[in-house]
C-alpha cells in the first residue's frame, strides 16, 4: 500500500519547492503470535510465545505478551531485563501520520499505543477461548497515562520487573534512568591519590618506601599495622593511623608505605573504634574519633608510624556480610558491613533492600574513587591476572627441572562448537590502551585458564594432564621485587633467584648461536581513574623478570614445536620468521656508517655480534637506536602448515623451528598446538580437520591476518591516546634523536614518550629553504645545518586541533636552530606512528 504525503518548501535562494513524500507500507507481515493463522507466516519462522496463565508476574498473571516502547530498549541495552520466556512483539502495519505541531516523540508514543491497541484487538479475534493480553511498557509518564485512558495495560519497566515473582534478582539490572541514578561522587577530595607503579618500585629500591602487607586492626577501623617484608626483626612492623594515612588500603593488600618524620609517631592505639555511621560527610565525627587516637603516652611507647602512599597488588576478594539498609526511604544506595571486621564497609546500590536486609550476602570491591568515604561494589567480581608459576626442584644429577604450566585452554573449548568457531575467526586478543578484547570470554581468560594462588587448575603436561594447586601468582614487578630484596630468603624468592640465573644461561645460549636483541619502544599511559584519560605517558620498562620468563616461554615453544612436528610431519602448526633480503639492511647500515661504526649483515649471528659491538661511551643510547633501527629491517613472522612449507628456520630466535604454545587464553594458534600436542601424548583424541593440511593453511592465512590487524589496532589506539595526553599537556620541548633523514623532513623518536614523528622543512605556500640530501652518508642539509641519523635535537611537540575530523600531532625544531632570511623554522605535521 502506498500513502503519500505533499507540501511547500522555501529554498535559501527564496523559491517555492513542492515536496513529495512517500511512504510504501507493507501489508505481508505477519504478526508472530504462536496461535495466529491468518496473517500467513511462512513455516520457521520465529513464534512468540506468551508468558502462561498464573507465570512469573504478580501485575499480569493472565498469558501476555510485552510491548517495550524505544526508550525502555535503548535504556536497557545490551541485557533487557525481561524474564526467560517472555517475548517482545515487532510494531508492524500500524503506520500513522505526525499531525501539525505534533513532535516526532509525541508521534512515536503515538504510534507504540496504536500497534499496542492493534495487537490487543487482533488476539481477541484468533483466539476466543484464551484471552492473551499486550501490556505496552513505558517509562514515560504522559504516555502511560494516555495508554490507559485509551483502554491499555501499561506499566512502567520497574512495576513489571518488580512483579516479577520467580526473578526478584532482575530489579537490579534495571538500568538507572531517575534522578537518583544520576548522581555522582563528591566533589571533595578525601584521601591522597595512589602513586604509580614504576614510582613505587624507585622508591622501595632506594629505601624511601617500604613494601609490606597491610593489616588492618580489627578492633579499631582506623588503625592497621604494616609488615615490612625482609626488613629487621626490630623495625619489621609500621604503625598507620588515621583515615588519611590509611589511604583505601584493604586487609592483605600489598602496599608501599612512607615513614612519617619521628615527631609524628604515635602509639598502638588501645581505643576500639567501629564505623557504624550512615553519613559518608560526618567529618566532625571523624576528626573526633581521630583526635581520640592521639591521646598522651610516653617517648618509649611511640612506634615508626607511617602513610600509605601506593598499592601494590590488590586482595580483594568477594566478601561476606550483612546489608545496612539506607534510613533515606527508596534510596538505592545503601552500605554492606563485612562480617570481618578488618574489611571496611562498602557502598552497594541496589533496588532490593527491604529483601536484601537481615541476609547473608557476598559482595566484591570494585573500586574505591579518592573522593569516596568508603569502597564500592557494582555487581562485578575480581579481575585476576594471568602469570604462570615456576618452581624448580634439583635433580639428582644436579640438573633442575624447571616445569612452565600452561592451562589447557583446549579442554575447555572443544573443536567445532561454538566458541572454537568463534576464537578461530578473532585468531588473537586485542591489546588496546586500558581496553583488552578478548579472543575467549572472560571466565575462561581471567578465571579457569588463570593461575590464582591456592587454587586447583588443569594443565596440558608433556605425558599426562594434571591438576595443580597454586601456591603463589606473581606479576613480574612483585616478582623484581623479591629477587632484588636481599633481605627476603624464602622458597619462593630462592627459587625466583635460581630462574633468573639459569634463564641468564639460556639467554647467553641463544644469543651466541645467533638470535637477536633488538629494541622497540613500547609506551605504557596511566590514566586519570575518574575521566579515563591519559595523564602520563612514558616508555615501558622491562625488567630482567619479563626476561626470565621470556626464556622459558621460548623454550618451551620449541620444545613443543620438535615434538609436534614428530609426530606430525605434515599437519603441525608451526612460526617461522624469514630472513630479511640484503636490500633491507641498506638505512641501517647507511646510519652506522653515519657515526663511523660497520654493521655486518650476512648472518644474523654476525649482526648480533656487531650490533653488540656498537657502542659509544659519549652516547649510551646509540645502541638501542640501532636496535631500533635492526627490527624496521626485519620480515613479519607468520604461521604456517609444515606440509606446505619447507623452510621452518626462525631468524631473529636462530631456531631452526618453532611455534606458539604458551598463550592459548590469547592465541588460538596455541589451541591448535594443544590439540596438536593432546593427541601426540595420547591425552586427547584427533579430528578429521586437525589433519587437513589444506584447511590447516587456510588457518593460518586468517590467523596472519589477524595478528597483522590487531597489531595496527593497538598502534591506532596508542596514536590516539597520544593525541588526548598533549590535549590535556599542551605545548612540550622535548629531546629526540633523529632516526632517518628524508629529502625535506627528519624522523625523530622521542625516547621520554616513545614517540616517533616527522618534521618537515618545507611548506606549501611558503618559501623554500635551500636542502640538500645525501642518499649515500645519508644526510640533509638545510641552509647550513646538516643533520644525520642519531643526531640529538630539540622538538617542540603540541596537539593541532583546527581540523577536528584530522587531529594531529604537530612538531618544530628547536635545537639546533635553522636561520635564513626566506625561512623561519616553524611548526610542522608529524606522523604519529
């Protein structure tokens, strides 16, 4: 059917257009009803099914079905709270016109309760017997109130969930669109903000803080005591009091602590103090509970005292307790009391507090904002992170035995169901700033496939699968601390000590048969914990434990990748990584050439060995440029099926094969390997696409693919954070070292920022200087500066926002100044790589 729609129209030029508007209305839709035969719905189509007569809701106990208006769906995407069961109906035929002076909203809620009203009158008439009837959920009052002087069964989103007899818990995915869900955290500052990481680590390897667990008082919520690991047995316990000195610490965090001058120690308080107050802003009372610690004692009582000054690693944990129920009535937020008492008390915002009150709960700490009295919990669970444990025993022989325990990811997804599906079409996860996107779901990559500290998981050994109990999970920074710590001596410090020599011999193994060190400045962006956006940025700052684990991470690869190819010569999923061709050597030894210095590029043995060699002491980073300089030369590792292939050599690992089995929570080129893996060992059993070379290689083409996207995503997402970081920093003078000269333009890299750029010397519409490249030294003249590979300069780095679609980041040359009368240098367009 088609309706048309005239009217006039005045253009910017003052003429009279006749607009013709049409709409073509489709009379061949059916209206799904699971009962209805009139309206021709073609078999397999989806039916919808009415909740059943005496069902879930206390409002609605008749069979129904659900009419949601735009608003309640776009509020409650991505998870609507409707019951299992329930079905949500499709506005169809009911096209009307928008009157005159009616708005497009008014007009659409028009629209809802006339397809509401539709549906009403057509299930009368296909169904005499069984009275189903359509309930329009709105929460806009003026809608509901005309839909029920039309005659309908309207209810807002709340009255309908809330009725819900079978689902209670549903109430509190109920997204927040009143006032009260709008509300935001004080504006005060309450405690201190968190030093970062990198910080931290400085100021414990210096002594200025000192790293110990927290222990919080249980008689005395404002009094805790930290245990200074390693230190001596006089001085191994630091006093904290006070709620600003506390600073969010949890019971059994791991912090770092800042000893306060010794006029301000104070004594182990005898006072028991419990936070039983409602008001997050009743300061008066705080400072006097404080004031009461401070009490008179003698000099020998006073103890080292000190302030939390960072955390180190979290213990949250799911905690369990009791609800305290706001005294405001319908108030949402509410505050949990831990049945421990070293736990502080936690805000939670729920809808079920009148159910919730006098039970026994489990609640988890989500985050705790400086400006928050107390911590809050929003329904999510712990993050853990995924490390791998190692523990090695002596053998008799005197060789140790090093075990690296990867979880098998494969157990857990088997071939062909969905999520295998799902992961070989991601192939990886994606790394961006502050964001991961997962290749398997979260219970499996932060959860089942994590190693957690006392905690049962499944592993993939070379003969057998076996369950292991954790007795540790360390990150690599707490793992440099312990190894660093000549004071810590326990079994998992020796141990970590002993990795870290033998890993030292691996490395030294490697490296003298030909693999290379090269170097690529990676940036890590700690962000502001309230907007998100970066507040600082630098190079990160890898430890010798990222290459203790490295170490093992690769043999065991190889290891793995001997023993697939074994057994299987035709079918293994192996990486192998091509030797660049001579012609890509020429910048980096054009560059050396620069500074009087020879790279030998005819192997990789000999480019490592002269990689080595370069060195100035004037300039101790001439080295990592080189290395920089080294891995633009190189060719990409790729995957491959070894029955397509016959060149397997890897030539940065100077490995004659390998292949990627340590990470499948990440890869699932490590899935296949498990698998590849399983069945050599007789663990598990094959499948007809495991040895299929030809589909094998299919894999691997997407799987490249992937790696190559997802590597160009987190370059895409440093770039842009980049951009915000000078947005908020403004104009910046930095030192940089020039990496390549153009015909008209340097490349520099900014070691501070990791930042790599191009600053151009010429101008459209503006004179040109007079430039004179050298293919050969190589180097650019301009006027009568010369500039080489490796020289030191100064730039001038800012954000250009003029364009808002394009933003850039923009560069000028500072140091060394460029004069002539034609030119003056100015700010130029760099290329944020």
């Amino acid at each position: 059917m088609l309706t048309s729609r005239t009217f006039l129209k005045r253009t910017r030029a003052g003429a009279v257009m006749k607009v013709v508007r049409e709409h073509y209305l489709r009379e061949d839709i059916a209206c799904g009803a699971a009962a209805c035969e009139q309206c021709g719905q073609q078999p397999g189509e989806p039916r919808l099914e009415a909740q059943p007569s005496g069902a879930a809701s206390s409002l609605c106990p008749a069979p129904h079905y659900l009419l949601p208006d735009t608003n309640v769906l776009l509020h409650q995407v991505p998870t609507p709270p409707f019951p299992p069961g329930g079905g949500a109906v499709r506005v169809g035929e009911t096209y009307i016109e928008q009157e005159q002076g009616e708005t497009s909203n008014d007009r659409n809620d028009k629209a809802i309760r006339v397809a509401t009203k539709w549906y009403d009158e057509h299930l009368k008439k296909i169904n005499s017997e069984e009275t189903i009837q359509v309930i329009l959920l709105t929460n806009d009052r003026n809608n509901k109130e005309k839909a029920v002087q039309e005659g309908l069964i309207a209810y807002t989103c709340e009255e309908y969930i809330k009725s819900l007899i079978a689902n209670p818990d549903l109430v509190d995915r109920l997204a927040c669109v009143s006032d009260e869900g709008k509300e935001i955290e004080s504006g005060r500052i309450i405690f201190s903000e968190h030093l970062p990481l990198s910080k931290l680590q400085q100021g414990i390897k210096s002594g200025i803080y000192f790293q110990g667990t927290f222990r919080a008082n249980r008689d005395n919520y404002l009094e805790a005591t930290v245990w200074v690991h390693g230190d001596a047995e006089e001085n191994k316990e630091i006093i904290i009091q006070g709620l600003k000195n506390l600073n969010r610490a949890v019971h059994e965090d791991l912090v770092a602590v800042e000893l306060l001058a010794k006029d301000q120690w104070v004594a182990p308080s005898s006072v028991v103090l419990q936070d039983e107050g409602q008001n997050e802003d009743d300061d008066e009372n705080e400072e006097e509970k404080e004031n009461t610690l401070k009490s008179s004692v003698s000099k020998n009582m006073l103890r080292p005292s000190g302030r939390v000054v960072g955390i180190i690693k979290r213990n949250w944990r799911p905690f369990c307790g009791m609800l305290s129920k706001s005294q405001i009535k319908e108030a949402r937020r509410h505050l949990f009391t831990p049945a421990d008492r070293r736990i502080p008390r936690i805000r939670i915002e729920t809808r079920q507090a009148s159910t919730l009150e006098g039970q026994r709960i489990i609640v988890a700490i989500d985050g705790w904002p400086r400006n928050s009295r107390y911590p809050n919990n929003l329904g999510f669970y712990l993050r853990y992170l995924c490390v791998c444990s190692v523990d090695p025993p002596e053998l008799e022989n005197g060789n140790l035995e090093v075990g690296v325990h990867i979880a098998d990811v494969s157990h857990f997804i088997r071939p062909g169901n969905a999520l295998d599906q799902e992961s070989a079409k991601r192939g990886t996860t994606v790394y961006l700033c502050e964001k991961r996107i997962d290749m398997v779901p979260e219970l499996l990559s932060s959860n089942l496939c994590s190693l957690r500290s006392n905690v049962d998981r499944y592993f993939c050994m070379w003969y057998c699968h076996i369950v292991f109990l954790f007795k540790a999970s360390l990150t690599y920074a707490e793992a440099q601390m312990r190894i660093d710590s000549a004071n810590m001596k326990d079994n998992i410090t020796t141990s970590l000590r002993g990795l870290n020599k033998l890993a030292k011999i691996l490395k030294k193994r490697r490296v003298d048969n030909g693999a290379l060190t090269l170097s690529s400045p990676e940036v890590r962006f700690h962000m502001d914990s309230e907007t998100h956006d970066p507040i600082d940025l630098q190079t990160k700052e890898l430890k010798e434990t990222n290459s203790m684990v490295e170490e093992f991470m690769l043999l065991a690869n190889i290891s793995v990748a001997k023993k697939i190819h074994k057994e299987f010569s035709e079918y293994a999923l192996l990486r192998k990584h091509p030797a660049p061709p001579p012609s890509n050597y020429d910048i980096l030894v054009k560059a050396a050439k620069s500074k009087n210095l020879e790279i030998k590029t005819d192997s990789a043995k000999a480019l490592a060995d002269t990689l080595d060699k370069a060195e100035s002491p004037e300039f101790p980073y001439l080295n990592t440029l080189l290395r920089i300089l080294a891995t633009r030369c190189m060719m990409q590792a790729v995957y491959f099926c070894s029955g397509m292939d016959n060149d397997f050599h890897h030539y940065g690992l100077a490995s004659p094969i390998y292949t990627h089995f340590t990470s499948p929570i990440r890869r699932y080129a490590d899935i296949i390997v498990h698998r590849l893996l399983a069945v050599a060992i007789n663990a598990d059993s094959t499948y007809p696409e495991l040895t299929d070379k030809h589909k094998l290689a299919d894999l691997c083409k997407n799987l490249n693919y992937r790696h190559k996207m997802a590597q160009y995503a987190q370059r895409a997402s440093v770039a842009f954070h980049t951009q915000l970081f000078f947005k908020n920093t403004g104009v910046v003078n930095e030192e940089a070292y020039i990496l390549f000269v153009r015909k008209n333009a340097i490349v520099v890299l900014i070691p501070k920022y990791g930042l790599e750029g191009t600053v151009f010397f010429e101008e459209k519409d503006k004179p040109k200087p007079n430039l004179s490249y050298n293919d050969e030294v190589p180097s650019l003249t301009v006027e009568n500066t010369t500039f080489y590979p490796f020289d030191k300069v100064k730039v001038n780095v800012m954000l250009d926002a003029s364009n808002i679609q394009h933003q850039k980041i923009r560069m000028a040359l500072v140091e060394p100044k460029v004069r002539h009368r034609l030119y003056n240098a100015k700010q130029h367009i760099i290329q944020v790589s």
